[in-house]
C-alpha cells in the first residue's frame, strides 16, 4: 500500500509538472500569436509546438502556397498563423546551435529584425513597418513565464529551460518514429543547398551581420516588397535613400522559400556600375530621374504576369495568310523551277547559325558606308546592285542580308538627349540629325531650316507653307465635315510625309497618324520626323504590298507625294483602296487638282476616270485662298452594288482566294476585293467613335471565337486590358523610376491586342504596336481600337533609324523567337533602333531574360532592376552612351 501510495504520488508529480509546462508552452504560443510587431528578438528555445500542430502547420503551408500559385487579381501578402506555428518550431530545435559570426566565433549580438513595406498596387496602398519573425516574440514575457515554471517546481530557471528542450527532443523523435515526419524540424537536401545558394549570394547574412530586407512578388497585383531600384547620378549609381552610395558591382538579393521546390519565388535586384565617361546623362533627365526615386521606393516597382499559356485561337498568323496567299500564286502560274528556287534559298536561310555566346562576344562598330544611319534592310548595298531595274523603287524596299549584322551602330559625334515632346516638334539638336541637305532644298516651302545648334521646323509643308499644317488641316474638315477630325476619324496614313508636320499637328485634332516615306528620297526626312517625336516608318510604294493589315485606315492622305497613282493600270491607287476602311476617304492634295498646265490637266483627267471604274465617289473638291492650293476628297464605296453593277471591267476584282491581309512580301496586284458585307465580319461597319473604340471590343470578336490566351475572344480582350491598365498605372508609371516626361516614342515589339498602348493613350506618347509574323494576327484588332502597329519578323531588322525609340517593350518575345534566330542579332537590333538613355523592359522566362541581361551587360548598358518570380521573370535595363572603338573589317573588295 505504501509502495502505491509513493508510485502514485511519483506519478501525480510528474503529471503536474507536465500539465505546467505544457500550459506554459502553450501560453508562450498564444501570447506571441496575438502579440504587436516587435524587433526584439527572442530565444529560439522559447517556443515549442506539440507533433500535431506542427503537422498542422505543415498542411497550412502547403495549401497557402498552392493557393497562391493562382493568378488572383485581389490577392495580398499575409503571413498566415499555422506557418508561423510551423517555422517557430524550427527555431526551436534548432536554436541550440550557436550563431557563429564572419570569423567562426559565436555571434555577439543579434540580428536587427527585418524591414517589411507591403505594397498593393493594384490600390494605391502602401503600408510601412516591421514583419513578426517566426522566431520572434517578447523576451521579456518569456522570461517571466519560464520563471513561474520554475519556482512552481523547486528548480532553477536553467533546469527548466532544459526540460523543456528534452521534451520537444522527445516529441520529435517520436513524430518520426511513428511514421510522421515535421517539414520544420530537419532540412531536407533541397533546402540545405538552397540554404547554401542564399548565403553565397548574401555572405552578410550568412555571417549573422547586417539586416536582411524581407523581399515578397505578387505577379498579379505587381506587388513587390522590399526591392530597390537603380536610380543615376552622373556616372554613379545608387540603390535607395537609406542606403545612398555607389554600387561599384553587382548586388544581388534572392529570397528562397524552403516550402517550395521548383515554384519558388524569387525576387533580384540587380545595379551594374558604367563609369565609362562617355556615359553620361543631361542634368535635366538626372534632376528628374532623383525627384522620382524616393516615390517610387514607397509606392513598389514593379508588376510580373504570369505568362499565360498563349495560343492563336481562332487567329491565323501573318505568316500563314502571306505563305498561303504565296503558294497560291506559285501554283497558278505553275513554275516549278522558281517554286524549288524559292524553296532552296528558305532553306539556306534556315539553317541555324553557331551559336553565339553573348557576353563573351567582342563589340564591333559596324562599317558602313551608311554609318551611324545604318538601316541593314534598306542599305544591302549588295542586294541592291543585283538588282535588275529600279524604275518602281525596288531599290527602296527591304532588301534584308542573309546574316544579321552582330555590330553596332556608331553614334553622331556630341550627341544630346532629344528635345522634350512638345517643343521637340518645332526644334531638335542640330547633332543629333547632322544633315542639312534638306533644309537648303525645301527652304521655300518651309520643311526645315538651321537655327544654331538647332534644327527649326515652321509647321509648314509643300501643300501649306504659309497657313501651316492646323489651317490645311481644318480646311479638310470643313470641305467634307462628315470627316470629324477626333471621332470618326482616328487613324490615319500619310503617304510621302517628308518631315511628318501634318502628323505632328495631327495630334492637336486627337488623330494617329502614320506617315511614311522612302529612305534618302530627301535626306533624313523620316529621321528628322522621329527625332521630333512623330511616328514614322521607311518605306515606299513599289512593287510589294505595305506591311498593314486590309481595311484598317480611317483616312489615307497624300500631300505632293509624287505617287503616280493613275499608271500601272492604278495599281498603287489599288494598294490604297486595300488599305482604306469600307466608307473611308482618300485626301489627296496635289497640282493635278488645282492647275491648270497640260500634264496636270492630263493627270487630272486619268484620276477621275480611275476612280469612277473603282467605284470611289468623289464627295469633296476645295480650293484654299491662302496658300492657293486645292485638294479633292474621294469615299471608297461601303457595298458591293457598284462592282456588280459597272460597265467597265478594269481594274477587275480580285479572285475569291486573294487573301487582302496577307502582306508579308506580297507583290501588289492590280485588282479590287470585294467590299465585307457580312454583319458579323470585319468591315462590314464603322468602327465606333474615338475614344469609346479604344476599350470596347470590336463588334466582330464574339463568344465563339477563341482569344489568345485561351478564354472567349472578348473576354480575352478584356482581361488583357485591364491587366495592362494595372502593369502600367501600378508598376510601370510608379515602379521602374523612368521619368516618363522623356519618353515620347515608345515600341510595343510583340503587341497582341494593343493593350500597352491603350493603357498610355492618355500621355503624351505614341506606341508603334509591331506584330511578329508568326505570332495570331490581331494587328486588326488594334486598328479597330484606335491604334496602329505593322507586321514584323524580329528575326530581321526593322524598317526605322538608328536612336528612333525611347523606350521599347518586349512581352515573350525573345523566347518565341529562339526556335527560328539567334537572340545576339535581335539585341543587337535592339541596341540599333533604341535611343542612348533609352529604356529596355523584357518580359519573359527566366533563363531568356538572364540570356538579355548577360547581353546587355555586355554592351555596357545599365541594368536598372530584375525580378523573377517561379521562372518567370522581368528586366528593365537602360542603354548607356558606351560605343566600341574597333571596327569590324569591311566587305571584301575585287
């Protein structure tokens, strides 16, 4: 009975005991749980977790990491209680190791807890202050709760601090033994090397000093915690205002979340130091630039989406529509001796390439007779002496060289950063265009003059030198109001636009317009056009369709252009009426019209019956009294009833199976399609008036049809802008620390719906939306809305000047590329066609954007930030003044 009495009175200890120290743990756990934010750091051994809440906690996490693997737009940052519960119990176990410091000796002090700033962009909201550490609660409180066990029990503090350690030992040991396994506990191999990665790449934390800065990415909501972004000073480069001093290497923070394997988020900000002294920036860009910074420290950088699994839909490609359309006229002129010629040299110029390391390739400047205007398309200097004739300006169309230049392009000797939009349209740096040919040719007329160190532009042109171009314009309307400037008519072609005044001032009626001219006709004229901020492209009506969609132009205008449209059977007038909307108008404005010599009455005479057998309807024709010009104003028709119903039969119609879109390489045909009458096809109606066109989806996308990125076509059009409103208003406006007051010409290189340049319709920029050959074809769909963009295959160069561009925008475009071209010869490209100081922004899987980043470096730009987030990732670099000083050898000579 004694021997009972003392076992059960052995037993009821123990039991006490327990019962006290687990009910201290637990209100340990609860106390920090409901406790404030503190950086005040706790022993690790302080906090235990009972086998079940630990499994718990485990569960918790994995299913909040799932959940967040989804793209949910009102997504936010939390720091969920179970994952606390499960990494407090890591600290637990492991907290008996001592921190040992950079010299191998026990850490003295402790770590500064860390800095927390969330950020939902999506709102506007930023919130400032300190995360709670998992291994973090009030020393104090603990303190005196393991004193209260003590003293219940007779012991010191220390023997119950280690009763407590034996217990969660013991726990452990039987959680495994049992079959369960805590994830928290014991760092499985991934973690270990992921452990080792994170300490290579920040040895400040792994030796227990400095503070580490807790970095999180919603790909959403483009919410970024805690990353720093590249801000210039002169040739110095700096991270923040907290920590203001120059990055003279790289600095790379990443953020490894061991609950995760292959989805694991990682965040990167990068700074690459150009002390080149060439690279420098006007005071006034570094001035703005610094008054940006501090904001957009606090309100976030940056948003990444998620790439959607892309697709064409119910769109076909351009290059489909143009290979289609090539086939078929192979086939009925049924020459197989050019069809296997044809099919050799895509052959020949299909095979790949040797590969190209990009950052151990040496930089050469290019050695062109062309020199810093080199356009490798345009000036195949080769190409073009093989040419067999040139009387339809075969020498002005792209004549692309089989092996993309891998060079660059010097630069104009004193080269500035461009005049700001608006004054850049009536003045540029004389340097930076240095040609002058052209202001002594058109100096009666207006075009240009030089001013000093400035290139001066009147307003004026061949058609309105003494009114200027908002008179010329005006008097369009009034001769034909049903034209509304800004309403009806939004977008606008001009042919042969010489220095683009009539773009320019296009701008004052809410007008797009795209203006083209032929390269050297008049020296620099599309240069001179870009440099003051006009869209602008080179090009020529010859022999090959432009690169334009069908049915797309609200208006197509021609001031003096020197077209001889009426020749050729009209076979350049018919390029046109491809071009123009069903109901739209031709502006033409030419001596023909209003003189009375006999060549022009001649030419006069060959129009009007040209566009009578075309079934255009001549609505308007006015005389201007004060620069004495006149112009005439013809509709397409918006039905098929004349075609069925004239005499004539020339021009004819085109057969049913000439496809009007293909335009890549397609050689002009002097024929009509038929007129779109179908209610639900494109053409078939006006599109609505401007601005309601720009964020509704045209009527002929509907349910049935399948969008790019998978959902309903104009659910798809939908979702894709209102993405890109929160990309540009939440991250791109607020988050990269461009100074957008110096951005005017800005590329959209892989557009899908035009999303991007409908977010930024209401700056003062202008995106030329480019559409790849390959890619769904819905260069129409952004036309529709009110933009414009053309077709291009980035695997050659583009159509425009050296420095045209002040920021361009590559979406997944480097990686869709991969399997026809090389990526060196498309940043080259890059390089070529973007502006010293201009700004890079590629979005697209991590190992291609790390490709672009070696690449850039390379060329001594400057690389602004990166962020990646579960292989995906984004750059935005910035393009130095660093030119080469070799030059490559030039073409063998006979």
């Amino acid at each position: 009975m004694a021997l009972f009495d003392r076992n059960q009175r052995q037993r009821s200890s123990l039991f006490s005991t327990a019962t006290v120290v687990v009910f201290a743990v637990l209100c340990l756990v609860g106390f920090w749980m409901v406790s404030p934010p503190s950086p005040e750091a706790v022993p690790a051994a302080t906090v235990t977790a009972s086998t079940a809440d630990v499994k718990k906690a485990a569960e918790a996490v994995v299913k909040e990491k799932e959940e967040d693997r989804s793209i949910d737009a009102t997504n936010n940052f939390k720091q969920d209680s179970a994952n606390v519960v499960a990494e407090a119990t890591t600290a637990a176990v492991e907290a008996e190791k001592p921190t040992v410091d950079a010299k191998g000796g026990e850490a003295d002090g402790e770590k500064p807890a860390s800095k927390n700033q969330s950020f939902d962009d999506e709102n506007g909201r930023t919130e400032g202050g300190e995360l709670v550490k998992p291994e973090t609660a009030e020393t104090d409180g603990a303190a005196a709760a393991a004193a209260a066990v003590a003293a219940s029990q007779g012991k010191s503090v220390e023997d119950t601090v280690t009763d407590v350690k034996e217990q969660a030992s013991t726990d452990t040991k039987e959680s495994a033994g049992s079959g369960g396994q805590d994830a928290n506990t014991e760092k499985s191999p991934a973690d270990t090397k992921e452990s080792i990665v994170s300490q290579e790449e920040n040895p400040k934390e792994a030796a227990g000093g400095g503070s580490s800065k807790k970095q999180t990415f919603d790909d959403e909501n483009g919410k970024m915690e805690g990353v720093d972004v590249v801000k210039d000073d002169g040739n110095k480069t700096f991270i923040s205002e907290d920590n203001a001093k120059p990055i003279m290497e790289e600095t790379t923070t990443a953020v490894t979340d061991k609950t995760e394997d292959a989805a694991a988020a990682v965040v990167s900000t990068e700074a690459s130091a150009v002390t080149n002294p060439d690279d420098t920036k006007t005071s006034d860009v570094v001035e703005e630039e610094q008054k940006l910074l501090p904001e957009t420290l606090e309100n976030g950088q940056a948003e990444l989406l998620m790439e959607r699994a892309a697709q064409n839909g119910s769109f076909t490609t351009q290059a489909a529509e143009s290979t289609n359309e090539q086939k078929t006229r192979a086939e009925k002129k049924k020459n197989k001796k050019k069809k296997k010629k044809a099919a050799s040299k895509a052959e020949a110029e299909a095979e790949p390439e040797a590969a190209v390391s990009l950052p151990a390739h040496v930089w050469k400047l290019c050695n062109t007779s062309t020199g810093e205007d080199y356009i490798p398309c345009l000036d195949n200097e080769a190409a073009i002496k093989k040419l067999k004739t040139d009387i339809h300006y075969e020498h002005r169309e792209r004549h692309c060289p089989a092996h993309p230049p891998t060079c660059l392009v010097p630069a104009p000797l004193s080269y500035k950063d461009p005049i700001r939009w608006p004054v850049s349209r009536s003045k540029i740096w004389y340097h930076n265009v240095p040609h002058t040919q052209l202001a002594e040719f058109k100096k009666r007329q207006n075009w240009v003059k030089v001013s000093g160190e400035y290139l001066t532009f009147p307003g004026g042109g061949t058609q309105f030198k003494t009114g200027g171009a908002l008179h010329y314009i005006d008097l369009i309307q009034q001769a034909f109001p049903e034209v509304a400037w800004g309403r009806r008519s939004r977008v606008v072609l001009d042919v042969g636009c010489g220095v683009a005044s009539f773009g320019g001032f296009m701008f004052e009626r809410g007008v797009l317009t795209m203006s083209f001219a032929p390269k050297d006709e008049h020296e620099a004229q599309v240069q001179f056009a870009l440099e003051r901020g006009i869209p602008a492209i080179s090009a020529v009506m010859g022999t090959k369709r432009l690169q334009f969609p069908s049915n797309v132009f609200d208006i197509v205008h021609c001031a003096r252009c020197r077209v001889p449209w009426h020749i050729n059977g009209g076979l350049l007038l018919l390029e046109v009426n491809r071009l123009v909307r069903p109901g739209g108008f031709f502006v033409w404005s030419a001596t023909p019209v209003y003189q009375k010599l006999p060549e022009d009455v001649e030419i006069w005479g060959e129009m009007v019956k040209l566009t009578k057998a075309m079934c255009w309807e001549m609505v308007a024709k006015t005389r201007d009294t004060i620069d004495r010009v006149g112009l005439v104003i013809f509709r397409k028709p918006m039905s098929n009833h004349c075609y069925e119903t004239r005499r004539q039969t020339e021009p004819p119609l085109c057969h049913p199976s000439d496809d009007p879109n293909a335009a890549w390489n397609i050689s002009l045909r002097a024929c009509m399609h038929r007129v779109p009458t179908d209610p639900s096809v494109r053409g078939s109606r006006w599109p609505q008036q401007w601005p309601e066109r720009a964020e509704k989806a045209p009527y002929w996308l509907n349910s049935s049809q399948v969008g790019v990125y998978g959902k309903a076509a104009p659910e798809d059009f939908a979702a894709d802008y209102a993405h890109w409103k929160k990309v540009v208003q939440n991250s791109y406006l607020a988050g990269m620390g461009i100074d957008w007051k110096s951005v005017r010409n800005v590329m959209d290189m892989r557009a899908v719906y035009g999303g991007l340049a409908a977010a930024l319709r209401d700056m003062n920029v202008w995106v030329m939306n480019t559409v790849n050959i390959d890619s769904p074809d819905t260069l129409p769909v952004i036309y529709e809305r009110g933009m414009f963009g053309i077709y291009h295959d980035w695997c050659e160069s583009f159509s425009t000047y050296p420095r045209s561009y002040d920021l361009l925008h590559a979406d997944h475009l480097f990686s869709k590329l991969k399997a026809r071209c090389k990526v060196l010869p498309v940043l080259v490209e890059v390089d070529r066609i973007l502006r010293p100081n201009g700004k890079l922004i590629v979005r697209d899987d991590k190992e291609t954007v790390d490709e672009i980043v070696e690449g850039v470096r390379s060329m001594h730009w400057e690389v602004r930030m990166t962020v990646s987030k579960r292989k995906e990732a984004m750059l935005c670099a910035r393009k130095t003044m660093w030119r080469p000083t070799e030059i490559e050898p030039g073409p063998p000579t006979r």
